[in-house]
C-alpha cells in the first residue's frame, strides 16, 4: 500500500503531517530515504521515522526585520529579503523566517509540523521577494491546494547575462543532476516543468519576467541553463559576471483569498540592489517595465519561441 496510508494505519498523526513527515526526509524504507508519500511498501519491509521539533532547535537571536506586504486575520504577505532561510533545518545554524515570525507572536498555521508553521511555499535563501503565510490551518489547506491547481502562483523578475532573441516558453523535465548532487538539470527522466519568459529590457544583459507553470526546485535557473543563459550572480549554474547574490525576485503574487474567494495581486517592491542594476540596464524609462504590462503579456502570451 502506498506509505502515507500504512503510516497513518499505525501512527496518530494527520494524513497532512505524516505528507509532511516523508517529503521532508524523515521517513526510510528498508534504510533508504523516501519522500513520495505514494511510494508502495510491501509486507516485511522495514519502516523507520524520527520527528523533530522545534523546541529541540537551537535558538538563534533574530537580529533582522521584514517587511510586511499585506495582513488580516487569515494570510500574511511579506517581501523576504536575501540572505534569509525560510525555516529551521539541521544544516541551518542562524535565525530563520520562521523565528521571526514566532519572534512577532503573529499567529500561524501549524499543519507543517513545527518547524514550518505558516510555510505554504518557499523561496531559495539567496533570492527576495512575495512570499505567503498561512495565519491558520483552513487558509493553509486551501493556499495549498491553489499551489496544486496553479490558482496561485508567482511572477519574478531576473537580470540574465545574455538577452533571449524573443519570448520563450521551455517545456523541459527536470531532476536532480546525476553528476552534483547540489544541482538540478533538465533529465529525460525528470519531472514535467514548464515556464515561460518574456522580455522587458536591456540589450547586453537584459531583465526579464519569468512565469513557472510548474514548482520545480531551481526551475527557472535550470530552464535558462539549458539554453545556454544565466542569472547575474547565479554561480551554481554557471554565471560569468559575480554579484553578491543571485538577481532573482518574486516580484508579483497573485492567489485566491481563502475566506473571501477574491482574487489578490500583490506586488513586492524590488530590493535596492537589483533595482540599482536593472536601471543601469534600463536606461531610458521603459513602458514595459511595470506590473499590468507583464500581467497582460502573459495572459495573451504569444509569438513567443517553444524549448521542447
């Protein structure tokens, strides 16, 4: 039977958590780590878990502040700035998104385990920009399933090191690189992922809008990869020009509110040294650098390019 539902036979935790429990690495099977709750177990196979909590964490002084997008009783949106990791690991020896948010006693959710309470979504350490939070169990439930039908979901903003030649769209499977393990890379064996780029600006470099269509790990890092571009400051994946971190920002949220069912746009403002870097680009004041252009051109993306 799949592992989430013989787990949840034996142990009393929610079929949320025990989800929860094998996707973040917690679980092995016959001494291998498995993190697909679907994963099919068989009689006398050997099932092992731990859980940690975070009282179990070392505490790190939160010597930082956030900024804070937009909040009422249900969700919060805030602009997380780099260098800031999302939640607690063992790997992590410095205060998290997570301590702050316990550190502003703002109410969260607590279906991610405690570690992750409020965590709908993540961004990488180094890149900025919207992130949601879930104030309580049911938005948490109901931001989650947005992510599964991509009612919610993020445009950003990236500066690349060489300008596409038109509007693109890669449709390329991704999966871990089976030569660094650090790394992603676009493998036939990999899972489905797409996203789409359009250009705003720039002619040796350029800035670009970048919409995922799926949630793979560095998707858009790897998608750009593959067709020989990178990320100013993107130096895991190849860039030749050195910034101090990656030029990558969730520039637009959008997402169905969980208790009035409207549908929200917020937009968080660009950190001052990437804003710095694209007007060195951008020299001229361009009509297409602004968030109702790039909404309209992906909603009637077209003459555009297809990676397959």
């Amino acid at each position: 039977m799949r592992l989430d539902k013989y787990l949840n036979e034996k142990l009393d935790f929610s079929r949320n958590q025990l989800s929860n429990l094998i996707k973040n690495g917690l679980v092995k099977v016959n001494g291998k780590t498995i993190t697909k709750p679907s994963f099919k177990v068989n009689e006398n196979d050997n099932v092992e878990y731990e859980t940690k909590t975070f009282e179990e964490k070392e505490e790190y002084e939160v010597d930082f502040d956030v900024q804070i997008i937009y909040e009422d009783d249900d969700i919060l949106v805030i602009n997380k700035p780099s260098g800031l990791v999302i939640h607690p690991a063992p790997s992590v020896k410095e205060a998290t998104l997570v301590d702050w948010l316990k550190s502003k006693n703002i109410t969260l959710s607590t279906i991610s385990g405690e570690e992750r309470h409020g965590i709908v979504h993540r961004i990488d350490k180094e890149t900025t920009g919207a992130l949601v939070i879930a104030k309580n169990n049911e938005s948490h439930e109901f931001l989650s399933q947005q992510l599964q039908d991509k009612t919610m979901g993020r445009i950003y903003l990236a500066i690349i090191d060489i300008p596409l030649k038109e509007n693109s769209e890669i449709d390329r499977p991704i999966g871990r690189n089976p030569k660094n393990r650090l790394k992603q890379a676009v493998v036939s064996n990999g899972r489905d992922a797409k996203t789409r780029f359009l250009k705003l600006c720039g002619e040796e470099k350029e800035v670009i809008a970048c919409k995922l269509f799926t949630g793979r790990t560095h998707q858009i890092r790897v998608h750009l990869n593959s067709i020989n571009r990178h990320i100013l400051g993107d130096e895991l994946y190849g860039a030749k020009e050195s910034e101090d971190r990656i030029m990558l920002h969730a520039y637009l949220l959008y997402l169905i509110h969980p208790k009035t069912k409207q549908k929200m746009f917020f937009k968080a403002p660009i950190f001052a040294d990437m804003e710095n870097k694209i007007k060195s680009i951008c020299k001229e004041e361009n009509e297409k650098f602004n968030e109702e252009y790039i909404i309209r051109e992906f909603d009637n993306f077209n003459d555009y390019r297809v990676y397959k």
